[in-house]
C-alpha cells in the first residue's frame, strides 16, 4: 500500500502495536489501576485506543492486561466498540508484558490468529493523546534505523547522588533527554533482544531502547516529541487529562434552528452572540424539520453539543424525534452530549412559572437520555424585549450555555435555566 | 525563638524566601507569564505567595519580577492582602534575578530595609502546593549542611544521545533524581557563590546547588520531596492545579439553618443525605438566627460553601443580612464561596411557578455579591412528599449542591435549580 508516510511513492511497511497495560497504579494515590481511571465515565485506556485506532495503518493492536482485569478489558473493548485489538496476558514486570505481547504477534506462536508485522509500536495504555504524525515518524524511523523513540526535553535538572544523600554532580540539561513513549522496532530487532535477554532485565530493566543497543545492537533514533506525550502518572495528570479532553469535545457547538417557527430571527441572534461571546468555539449549523417530519435528515456532525432553538409551539414529540437522531448516530458512546432545548418567551404574555410548569417534562426526559450519556437542559430566555435588554440576555444565556458545555456535570440535568 | 524546627528545644534560624517571577512563560503557550496565569480568577503566584505566608517562621519574602510586571505584581500583593512581600527587580535570567532577590536580602545595599537572614529558601512563583514540612527540612537541612535541596525520583528515564540524534546510552534510573525546589541556603554560602560566579552561569546555568557545590565548595543535602512539588509548566498543569485547588476548597460544606422555622426537620434531614452522598466532604453546622436579629453572631468556618436552608417565611433581608456577614469575614477575597439558598417548598399549595417568580430577586442580588467573589444559587425542594420521594429528591438536591460546589462556574449564578 502507498500510504500516508510523508513521502510520496514510500512504500509503508506493515505496522502493529503492543500496550503494556498491567500495571497496578501505586503512584495514583488511588485503588483502580491508573489506565483503568475514568474521565468522563469512560476509562483512559480507551482513550488511549481510539488514538491508536484513528491511525488507519495500524493493522493490530495487543493490550496485554493481568488475567485480573482480563474481564474488565473485554467489556471496554465491547462498550467502546474497539476494533483491531487483541488481548494478551501480561507479566509481573512492564518488559514481561510487552514481551508477552510481541509474542502474540509472532507468528511461531501456535494457534496465534495475527500476523507479525515488519516495524512493532510500543506505546504506553496512560498516553492517551499520541498523535498520528509521531506514531509515523517513530514508525518510519524504525524501519530505517531498526529502533526508534519519541524524546523530550528535561524539564527539572537530573542530578546523580552521592551514597550519603548529597549532591554529587548536576547533569548538562543540553544534552540529556526524557525517553518517552512511542517508541517503535523493527520486529526482529525487539523480538530478538527480549529471547535474548537476561532475568535480571526483563524484572528490573526500564527502557525497550536500551534492550535493542544491548542485544540486538541496534541504535535508535531519536525523535522529538509534543508535550502531548506525557505520562498520565499522578492524580492531578488525570485531572489535566480531563480537562484537555472536555476542551476538545467543546470546540464546537451545532446549533439546530426550527424553522417553521417566529423565533428563528432571535435564534440567529443567538447564534451571532455565542460566535462573538465564545472565543474558539466553532458555531455549525443544523437546520430542523419543518413541523417534525424531516427531522430524520438532518446530519449531524461529530459534534459533543447542540443547541435546539424552539419556538413557542415547538413540542414534545418534536424533540424526542431529535434526540432519537442523537442516539442512532452513536456520538455519545464515546463522550458525553451536551443538548441544551433553548425556548424564546414573551414573559409578560405568559408568566415564566406557568411556563416553566409546561417545561417540567424536561426533568423527567433529562433521566431518561442520561442513560445514553446524554445531558439535557432546558434554558428560557425572553422574548420579545428592547434590543439592549435582549442583547443582555443574550450574552448572559451564552455564558450558561458555556457553563453546561464546559463542565458537563450531570448532576445539572433536567434543569431549567433562565436567561 | 524556639520554633516548629521538629527537634524540641532547637533554635530555628532567621529564614527569608526569595522567589524568582521573571519568566515570560513561552512554554505555556499562552501570552501571560505563567505565574500570572489565573486560577479561579486570581494569578498563580498568589497562591504560592499564600503557601509561604501560612509558614510562621519565614519573615520575609523577595519577589524578583521585570520591571514591566512590577505594578501588575504590586496590585496583586494588595488585593489579596499578602503580608511579608517585597519586591526586587528580575534579572534577565533567572539566576540573575535570584541574584537581585538576594541583594535585596543583603544588609550591604544601601537603604535597604530588610534584614539579613541566617538561611535563605529559593523557592519557584510556579509551585504553589508547597508544604510547611519540606520548607522546614530544606531549612534545618540548610543551617546544618550549607546547602540543601529538594528532589523526586525520575518519572522518564533519562538518556544522553549522540551528536546524529541517536542513542548513546540510558541513565541508571536508580541513582539519579529530579532536582526540585524549595532549595535552601546558609545565606552567605549561596552569595558568596553569586557574587563568585562567572557571566556564563548567570546566563546559562539552572542549578543554585551546582553553584554553591562550584564556588563555595558545599555539597547540598538532598530532601525527598512530595509530587505536589511539580512545576507548573504546560498549560494541562493549570489545569491540573486548579483541579487540587478546587478540590481542596470543596472538602467542607457549612449548613446555615433557620432555627425558628418549621422546615428544621428537614434541613436536617438534607444534612444527613449531604453526609452520605458527598464522600469526603465535611459538614459542619452552623446555627442561623432566630428571627434575623442574632445574624451577626455567627462564627462562620473557614469554609468556602454553604448551604443556607430557608422555611417558607425566610425573607430578603435576612439573606442580605448572612451575605453581609460573609462578605465581612474577607473568605470571598482569596476564593469564590459557593452559597446556596435552600427553600423547602409544598408545590401542591403553592404552584412551583409562583414561588419561583416570587424568588427571581435571587437573580440580581447574586449579580451583586457576585461583585464581591459570592456565587449564589437557589435551591428549591418539594416538602412534605412521601418518605421516599423526598428522598430521591434531597438526593438529587445533593447531586445540585455537589455540582455547584465541584465547577464554581460563575456562569450558573443567579439560577433557581429545582431537586
Ligand atoms: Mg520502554
Ligand atoms: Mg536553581
């Protein structure tokens, strides 16, 4: 196949990835496993996955997980709707189970299904925001040098200790690096260092690199890294790996218009508004049915929220036909979907409680769409009112709408908000 | 004085604290100086400065900012009230702006109207979660050894390459450490080695305790750290910070109630289900006036989060009456305090509608006090119900409650949220 290997005309060789994925956690502070952690209901390691699999010419994936969590890894695999990857077992040390991987791989492995690659990935199951171009520059590398390995620089001084716990001597930052994760093989080469190397390095070896100098004599190259690469570690990494994930899924805002209706002139005023209000935030457009019946056309784009401008006569069904729509496109197997159901009143004609007792549906439907990972909210905003009063309202229903998107907590659902 | 030094009877050493602020921040990848950066609406560095100011024994503290900076700097060490703060002006380097902290420390420059200290701690504007007891070690450490400083075990391994970009050898793991701060020094060993030193390493050099190792000859003492010594140096690290800081402010939540009301009962029936749904989180009860008139004796916690429960005769003035105290006890200037109104409501008597129109003044009194750094929401829960709906329904009041407490979003206040 010719593929995406920066060169035209290059040939790319046949790729597969191992994930050492048995590690316990002790560092998290916590009882789950580290790439087991949720963020956002979903497991990192999942994550972790979808990068993987996002990346066409990555023929196989091995997770190689304890007999433990064997269950565990076959439901997110299922869940998840993971394709490509296969489950080995994994040993009591990293380089157990990566040896244990590259086995499943190999093809004098009997009653082994995969077929052994030319270059091998191996990639850790707690970075979950590895991007394509590094994975093929590792990969290419590989191919070319017989090892390869994404490095960073040193963000603190490394320094050696003396046997009485003092300084010995501080390292040059300029020509030290952190070894990171991807790193990549050829098949061979890896397969080779680890039938060939000692107990002692398999229990307390660290570095795959170091293994392919030492007994392949192989020199990897290496390649530069994004900040991205960072080891989910500590507690608060998964924090910063949440947060990173919830600004992702929040970059764009489809917003679904009725059409049939009067408030489609304040529904663009809407629009215009969240555009200028928030920053970075892609406004897309859905257009809705005409009184229900086309709404089975509208596409939806791969987009985590939505914003449905009703009319005053916009009802029940009509919105239910909508989050049908939501729920067969699968978006919100992976993250959850934000819908906010924004509804323009004339506060003086009908009271806003009255109204919001007409609205009280919501809570109840909000329980049900939370099931499939759908967090639904009503917001009211009047209408009409003079056009600076309007504009106020306007921003202020926008700073909610952020708020819902930004922080996605369902402990909100159901809620009727007021602009 | 005999001070927390540990060692009972132990003279402590007159300690001052210099913190280099000049960085620009360029790997951040934002414009702000990563120290400016804000966390819940308030920079970075106060919340270092704060960690510093908790520790009784550091007398003063030098901060080293550009010049371009220094009124940004001043504003901040007025509005969030730090104390034992001095400004010197940074260097284009970061030792050079140590090295400015320092004089300003010495008793030699004219008109200098700080005191010369035994030891000095160098501690970085970017780590703000730094703890008494490791402040206290690097000190004692300090007085003891000449030098002493903070480490971590390494996170990557660390490999040195080859001029071609390749391998040349990875680092024993075991033997080497992240260097850290806080450091602490004899004041006149890490001058001496200052004053001492070449142009190149105030241009080029990191590394205080490879200064003092060069110049004055002293081998620092090293200290293992905590991972909350980590740097805030990418963006995800804000991130993560402010995910620690939220959560640490969200541990105790202070129950107000209305004593002469008949909805006390239930006030504390939502006590007990807080207890059982918020793990980890602390409540504690604090008793509201009878009739508004004994308001201003509240003790109110150091606590950011409170949970007013109000009966159905709970009135304006009394509310406005609690939030004075509030505001007067200064909590609101270092974080946001989340307070919600909790109004117990028959929605069979009184339609949910009315009662909410009737609380709308909630919208622009928490535009008020938002003012003041007070994020106010309304709570509205339906009493009596059957035993087990009022369950489910202080539940999903818990559920509000916690949200509201977890995000801090201002983009919520003002808001009627119905459990
Ligand atoms: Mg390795
Ligand atoms: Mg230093």
């Amino acid at each position: 196949a010719l593929a995406a290997s920066g060169e035209p005309g290059r040939r790319m060789p046949t790729v597969a990835a191992v994930l050492p994925a048995g590690g316990c956690g002790e560092r998290m502070g916590v009882g789950t496993p580290k790439q087991f952690c949720p963020i956002l209901e979903r497991p990192l390691i999942s994550y972790t996955l979808q990068a993987l699999e996002r990346v066409c010419w990555i023929k196989d994936i091995v997770v190689a997980v304890t007999a433990e969590n064997m269950g565990v890894m076959e439901r997110i695999v299922q869940k998840y709707q993971h394709t490509r990857v296969s489950l080995a077992e994994a040993g009591v040390t990293r380089h157990r189970s990566i040896f244990n991987g590259l086995k499943a791989l190999a093809e004098d492995e009997p009653g082994c299904k995969l077929s052994k690659p030319q270059v091998v990935i191996i990639h850790d199951a707690v970075r979950p925001f590895v991007e394509e171009d590094i994975l093929l520059q590792v990969a290419l590398a590989a191919e070319e040098h017989g090892a390869a390995g994404a490095i960073r620089p040193l963000v603190s001084t490394v320094i050696s200790a003396s046997a009485d716990g003092c300084l010995d001597h501080s390292l040059e930052r300029a020509t030290h690096r952190a070894s990171e994760m991807p790193q990549a093989f050829l098949f061979d080469v890896i397969y080779e260092a680890y039938q060939q190397c000692s107990d002692y390095d398999l229990e307390f070896g660290t570095e795959c690199l170091q293994l392919a100098l030492k007994y392949s004599d192989t020199k990897a190259k290496l390649v530069e890294g994004s900040p991205d690469l960072w080891k989910v570690t500590y507690k608060r990494d998964l924090s910063a790996a949440e947060s990173i994930i919830k600004e992702r899924i929040s970059q764009e805002i489809c917003m679904v218009m009725d059409t049939k209706e009067d408030t489609e002139r304040v529904g663009y005023l809407l629009e215009e508004v969240l555009k200028k209000e928030l920053n970075n935030v892609k406004i897309v457009s859905g257009v809705r049915s005409h009184g229900g019946r086309d709404i089975q056309q509208i596409t939806l784009p791969q987009c985590y929220n939505f914003v449905c401008v009703n009319g005053a006569a916009s009802d029940f069904p009509e919105t239910q036909q909508l989050l049908s729509v939501l729920e067969q496109s699968s978006l919100s197997i992976l993250y959850p979907v934000v819908v906010v159901l924004v509804y323009f009143l004339d506060f003086k004609s009908v009271p806003l409680g009255q109204k919001m007792e007409s609205l009280m549906w919501i809570r109840e439907f909000a329980k049900e769409v939370k099931k499939r990972n759908i967090l639904l909210c009503g917001l009211l905003i009047c209408y009409p009112q003079d056009e600076q009063t309007l504009q106020e309202s306007l921003k202020q229903g926008a700073a909610i709408i952020a708020a819902l998107i930004k922080d996605r907590n369902p402990g909100l659902i159901g809620q009727l908000l007021v602009a």
